[in-house]
C-alpha cells in the first residue's frame, strides 16, 4: 500500500511539473519569437557606427549640395524614412539608404531609424541592388550597372530582372546597351553632360570613333536628343542631309531680317556644319559707318 501511494505521488508529481515545464519552455519560445518578429516590423534606433557601408550600392556618385540639403532637412525633420539593414557578423550592413545615411552623419546624427531585413547572404545581396534600382536617383550608368550585377553575379536572365523590377524586358536591354559605349561617352553621361536619351542614340552608331564624334557635337553645341537622332540620320542619308541644310539656312535667314527690322542696317550670317560661323555688318557709306560704330561703343 505504501509502495501504490508512493508511486502514485511520483506519478502526481509528474504529471505537475512537467507540464508547467514544457508551457514555460513554449511561452519563452513564443516570446522571444514574438519580439524578434516585432523588431522586424517595425523601425530601430541603432548607432550609426554599427551600420556598415554595402558592397552592392548601384549609386557610385553623390552630388555635395543634394547631400547638404538632405542633411539640413534632417536636421530639421529627423530620418522620416527608415534605412533597411540587415543582420552581420559586427553590427548591420546596409541595403538601402546610403544617402540618408552619408546626410545624416553631416547632420551629426548619433543613431538613425532602421528596417532590417532577414534572408540568405544571396538574398539580401540582390534585395540591396533591387530596393536601390527602385528608389530612382540614380544615373542610366548606375542604374545599367546594377542589371548587369545581377544577371553576370546571380545568374538572372534580362526576363528575370525586369520581372523582379516591373519594369519591360526592352527597357533592361536598353541599359544594357549604354555600358557597350567607349569610355569617354560614359563618362559623360555620368557627368550629366548627356542623358540617357543621349547614349540610346550614340549607342546605334556603327563605329567607335563615330559615336564619340556625335557626343562632342552633341555636348558642344547642346543638341537635344531629337536633334542629335537628326544629325545621325542625315550623315547616313544625304536626302536627309540636304533637308537639314535647307532648315538651316532658312532658320540663319529668320535672324539675320529680324536683326535688320531691329536696328535698320544690313547683316550677313554664316554657319558651318561645325558649328561655327560669323555675324557681318555691312555699310554702304561712311555715315552709316559712324552710326554702327558710336552705337557698338555705347552697348
């Protein structure tokens, strides 16, 4: 009898604690669980120290005065958008908002409001060239560089980034395109001498050489894209080249009778296929001569 209530107490005392044992251990579990899923909704506060730059950043150029402004919104406002880091060996690394981050150290800002994201080393590399594409901001070099990252480092078809993107497939190729110009236009476009629109035509023409000869142009005398796209044409059509000409010289034509409706005297104007040219006044006695003359001194 003793033995059957001490086996029943062992049993008694089972049946208590474990229970309670295995209840504590899921409720610890859920906890922790529940706090970290809580920090991952929402933004942190973290040390600007512990957030490290990211190797995939797709921006390579930061315009100073953009920067200060941002810094001094900053200052005034705070971080209104979360950076988005994710978890490393020290600290955090970046994925997105390296330019709040860069304003917000010229703010002096000790701790700034961060996101931060969880996946594999892979993930978080390509979610980092995505959510920067995305944000816009970024130069047609820039922003083609990243594709390219994608697809050469993670195996991504043209299909398959412009799929992550939402962008169309056409559009990528594009981009693409822009990194086959010789150097010296992309450095160009990078310095916003030339737009995107730009490289798309410059990046149509047959030859090295000739491609860097329409940028010059196109810089030199400020074409637009439409222009540029012009002259392309009419130095492979001669049909077409004949028709620009005769714009040309109707357009030189326009000026020169407005200058003489302006002022009452007689103009010649001249223009190069370069570019370049002149402005002639033209007497036909030595009065005429002295107006134009005392009229040039006094302006």
């Amino acid at each position: 009898m003793a033995k059957k209530i001490a086996l029943g107490k062992g049993i008694a005392s089972l049946i208590q604690e474990t229970p309670n044992e295995i209840l504590r251990t899921t409720l610890e579990t859920e906890r922790k669980k529940l706090a970290s899923e809580k920090q991952n909704e929402g933004p942190l506060l973290v040390e600007i120290s512990e957030i490290h730059p990211n190797p995939n950043q797709p921006r390579k150029i930061f315009k100073e005065k953009e920067l200060e402004e941002l810094s001094q919104s900053i200052k005034e406002n705070g971080v209104i958008q979360p950076l988005i880091v994710a978890k490393a060996d020290s600290g955090f690394e970046l994925v997105a908002g390296e330019r709040r981050l860069k304003a917000s150290k010229l703010a002096g800002l000790a701790k700034v409001p961060v996101v931060i994201k969880e996946g594999t080393e892979r993930e978080k590399m390509v979610m980092a060239i995505i959510e920067n594409v995305q944000r816009a901001d970024l130069n047609c070099v820039e922003e083609a560089l990243a594709y390219y990252t994608l697809m050469n480092d993670y195996n991504l078809t043209q299909e398959e980034v412009a799929k992550k993107l939402g962008k169309e497939r056409s559009s990528i190729a594009n981009y693409l395109r822009v990194l086959k110009l010789p150097r010296t236009i992309i450095e160009m476009v990078q310095k916003e001498l030339l737009s995107f629109g730009h490289a798309k035509i410059l990046a149509s023409a047959k030859e090295r050489e000739e491609a860097i000869r329409f940028a010059n142009l196109a810089v030199d005398q400020g074409l637009s894209v439409r222009e540029l796209e012009k002259l392309i044409k009419s130095r492979r059509n001669p049909k077409i080249s004949k028709e620009l000409d005769r714009e040309g010289l109707d357009k030189l034509d326009s000026l020169r009778q407005k200058l003489e409706q302006r002022t009452g005297w007689h103009f010649g104007i001249s223009q190069k296929k370069n570019g370049a040219g002149q402005i002639t006044l033209k007497f036909s006695n030595e009065a005429e001569f002295n107006d134009i003359y005392e009229y040039l001194l006094t302006k």
